[in-house]
C-alpha cells in the first residue's frame, strides 16, 4: 500500500512538472529521455512503471522545463522506485550526410547547402555535436558503394557517432533493401538515423517502423520512375533517335543522332531468328554467332545474357519496330 501511493504521487508530480510550458524546443527530447530513463527501473511494479511513464507522454507535446529537472530526481530518489538516475548532460555526436545525384547539382552546390544548412540547424536545435559533415557529390542513391555511405558506416562501427543526420532518406537510399540493411547496421552499434524533413528517428520502435514505409514508398518511387524513363527511351528509338551512347545491336548512330541500320549488326539479329525457328537455345544461337567471328560494338564476344535480351526485343516486335522506323 505506501509503495502503490508512492508511486501514484509521484505520477502526479510527473504530470503536474511536465505541463510547465517554458521550452517548447526541447520538449520532446527531455520527455523521450525522461521515459527511457524510468523505463529502467529495477524496483516498481509493472503497472507502477507502466502508469508513470504514461503519466511522462501525457506532456509529450508540451514543455519540460530543465530547472524542473532536478526535482524530478529528487522525488524519484526519495520514493526509491528508480534504480540509476543521472543530471549529467550526455552531448549527441552527429555525422551529417549530404548527397546530389548529378554533377550539375555538385558543381553548383544549390541542392548541397539546403542539405548542410538543415544538418546544422537541426544540430543546434538539439544541442548536438556536428562530429564530420560527409558528401556524396554527383552519385547515385541506387547502391550503397559510395565513399560518403561507406564512410559513415566506418565511424558508426568505430562508436564516434550517435546519430545520422539527413536530410531526407532518399539521400541515403531508395531501395528498401538497402534501407532496412543501413538501418539494422547502425542499430547493431547504437547509432541511430534520423531524416529531419521525414521527422523519422530510428532509436524509437515508432521511427523504426516509419522509415521501412518510407522505404517502400522511395523504392516504388525510384522503380516508376525507371519505367518512365524506360518508356521514353523506347519510344525515342521508334522515331529513329538516338538513345544513350552505343546503338542497340543491328543500328548505329550518326553524327546528327540519328539511329540508323548496321549491316554487321542484322546479321547477328538474322541468326538469330534463324536459330529461335530452328528452336535453337540460347546457347547454341550464341556458339553460331561467336564461331562466326561476330562482335558487340565494344570489339567483344556476345555473351547469353546479350542474346537473350535480343531474343526479348525480337519477341514483343520492338526491334522489327526499331529497323523499320530507321530504314
């Protein structure tokens, strides 16, 4: 019964210290803090502990004031229901990571300091230590090779970082896969990720189970527009335009652009279709076309993989398309 009312008290004591609204900016961390802290005890009840740390997100939205802090403290140590509590101030080590994806972004810095600039600011809101702000100029997101990504998860597995700061998560990645590995990687060494634009902070179950939405929305982001771009490619190569840098088997480029037929080029495609008549495999049509002393525009043997992808073309009709659009 004296530890049930104890414990009730000071649950009201919680409640009535955290409604103080004197600090708005820092409300959400103070009050997360305060209820991982309690979620520690070794002493209260389950209920107990339960009641009080809701008695903490009642206020979640509102001001903790730091003066009230040590109150706090006091009152927990005095109903001893805490069993390791501590007023000292525990500086979060930040790596800021910045990504543009083109050259033109890189050279011009436009999109790279909107980026910096939000790293910076979210690290004075919260008082954090900007450690090393790392760059990934003009590369893709579709891989995790980068220099910058690598880089970053160097200093999470050495423990000179917290946290990881973006922007926003498509800077990091867009492919859930790699989403859901980076995340798990800087979990396994207490570093968490957070998107400030996203509002996403990994070091909660609730940030955990965003950023994988997030994750899924980016990748299908990224596969629609793959298929655009795709679309247009493959339209541009119906009207005779020239798309890329190497023609498609069977055509070859002017100097204008144009995408015009290659003698040498059809040949290959003629045997080909010979051999998907004959029923030939596609090991059996590549073996045809090596002994014949055939070569890709690169000066290189054709592989499987390459007749396959022409035995596609030939199938769905685009490469009849293609030649009948350059002749």
């Amino acid at each position: 019964m004296g530890k049930r009312s104890t414990t009730a008290g000071l649950a009201r004591r919680v409640r009535a210290w955290i409604r103080v609204s004197l600090d708005a900016s820092r409300a959400r961390a103070r009050v997360s803090h305060v209820a991982s802290t309690l979620g520690t005890t070794k002493h209260l009840r389950a209920g107990a502990r339960a009641r009080t740390t809701s008695a903490l997100f009642f206020g979640y939205r509102q001001a903790f004031d730091l003066s009230m802090r040590q109150p706090l403290w006091t009152a927990a140590g005095q109903c001893g229901s805490v069993y390791h509590m501590t007023t000292t101030k525990h500086t979060k080590r930040i790596a800021g990571y910045i990504r543009v994806s083109t050259s033109d972004q890189a050279d011009s810095h436009l999109g790279m300091d909107d980026q910096i600039d939000k790293v910076k600011a979210w690290c004075a809101l919260h008082d954090a230590h900007l450690v090393e702000c790392i760059e990934d100029a003009g590369l893709s997101a579709k891989n995790m090779d980068r220099p910058g990504l690598q880089r970053i998860i160097a200093l999470a597995k050495a423990k000179r970082i917290d946290a990881v700061v973006v922007k926003k998560l498509d800077r990091l990645t867009r492919r859930l896969s790699h989403m859901v590995q980076l995340v798990e990687i800087l979990t396994q060494h207490g570093v968490a990720l957070i998107s400030v634009v996203d509002g996403v902070d990994t070091s909660t179950n609730a940030g955990r189970l965003v950023i994988g939405m997030l994750g899924v929305v980016a990748q299908w982001e990224r596969e629609e527009i793959s298929e655009r771009t795709s679309d247009a490619s493959r339209q541009m190569q119906l009207q005779g335009r020239a798309v890329g840098s190497i023609a498609p088997t069977g055509f070859t480029f002017t100097a204008d652009r144009k995408q015009v037929i290659d003698p040498a080029g059809q040949r290959v495609v003629a045997m080909i279709t010979a051999g998907m008549a004959q029923g030939l495999s596609i090991g059996d049509i590549t073996k045809q076309i090596n002994a014949a002393c055939l070569m890709t525009a690169k000066g290189k043997h054709y592989g499987r993989s390459t007749i396959h992808r022409l035995m596609q073309s030939i199938r769905s009709g685009h490469h009849q398309a293609m030649t009948a659009a350059a002749a």
